[in-house]
C-alpha cells in the first residue's frame, strides 16, 4: 500500500514538473523548460505529452537532432503514426538541413531533405531545399529538376511570370512572386543559361 501511495506521488510530482515545464516554455524560457521536462521524464517516461514539449522547445533553441529524437519517442509510445507529430518531426528534419546547408555541410542537408521526401514527396521545403543543394554542389541539370518539382508541388506560389530572358543575359524577369519561387525562377534561368552556354562551347569544341 505504502508503494502504490509513494508511485501516485511520484505521478503527481512528474505532471507538477511538466506543468511548470510548460509555464516556462510560453514565456519563451526553452532551457528552463527542457529541464523541468526532463525531470518529469525521470519520474515518468512514458508520458507522451512530456516527450511532445521538450521536442517543441528543442526545435525552438535549434537542437533539431534531439527534437528529432524526442518526435521519434513520441511516435513509439504513441504507437501510432500520428500525424501531427510527424509533421513537427518533419518540420525539425528540414530545420536541421537547412542549417547543415548554411554552413556548407551540403552531404548531410541532402540526407535530411530526402528523409522528408521519402515520407512526404510533394514537401514544398524539402523540395526546394534539395535543388538548393544541388546547386551549390554545380549538379545543375539535377538541380533544375527539383525546381521545376517546387513549381509543380505549388503552382499558386507565383501569380505571374514574364518571359525567361531579358537583354539576351540570362537573367529571369518576375512579377509578383513567392520569395522563395523568385530565387527558383532565377536559378532556374542561370542554370539553363549555363547549360546552353555549355551545350554551345561543346559544339565549338567539336568542330
């Protein structure tokens, strides 16, 4: 009895940390979260909710491979594909690439792209993501690929479009654009500038 007595209180106990936990992470104190969430994981883990919150505020402090990780427990004791979790696990997977992509860690931006665009192949993000990265790798024949795939995933990011060249430069004109489909369009108008220029040279050559 004493021990059924001692494990309610230690229940209780493990909700009173996460509460506070969360009273914390609403006012934006993500580090004194985290730790009043581990402290009620110690006393139980298997609260879900628990798991689910330290995700949130890990991705909010940009530690996207131990919010990864929390997503991923939330799933397994959920027993379920939950679907909300999964797009928040996403959503830290792509966060994580696009970090590894600003510090040129091109390998490892790749991996997290395709992790998404195995589970969600139409992922507007990751889609865009991965033709970044091929772009900066110069794989740009593959790159364009994953462009015209971001236009087709969401046509009405774009309202309307002029024509690909002006002044015979290679440059895109745009009208009214997403911001993230302008530098599609004007990639995309590089790269076919590049390949022409490339296709011409190796005509030259062969002659």
């Amino acid at each position: 009895m004493e021990s059924t007595d001692s494990d309610t209180a230690m229940q209780v106990k493990g909700l009173e940390l996460y509460r506070k936990g969360n009273s914390y992470y609403d006012r934006g104190f993500y580090e004194q979260a985290i730790k009043h969430y581990d402290k009620s994981i110690e006393i139980n883990p298997s609260l879900v909710e628990v798991w689910k919150k330290k995700g949130d505020a890990c991705c909010s402090l940009a530690k996207y491979e131990e919010s990864i990780m929390c997503y991923d427990r939330v799933l397994k004791l959920s027993n379920n594909d939950d679907s909300e979790i999964l797009k928040c696990k996403l959503y830290a997977i792509i966060r994580l690439g696009s970090c590894n992509e600003r510090n040129e860690n091109y390998c490892e931006a790749l991996e997290c792209y395709d992790r998404v665009l195995e589970v969600d192949p139409n992922n507007f993000e990751a889609c865009f993501g991965k033709g970044s990265v091929l772009y900066a790798l110069k794989k740009y024949e593959q790159s364009l690929v994953w462009y015209d795939r971001v236009l087709e995933v969401d046509p009405n990011k774009y309202k309307e479009s002029l024509p690909w060249y002006r002044r015979g430069d290679g440059s895109t004109a745009v009208l009214e654009l997403d911001p993230n489909n302008i530098q599609v369009w004007n990639r995309k108008g590089n790269i076919l500038c590049f390949l022409k220029n490339m296709k011409n040279h190796s005509n030259v050559m062969i002659r």
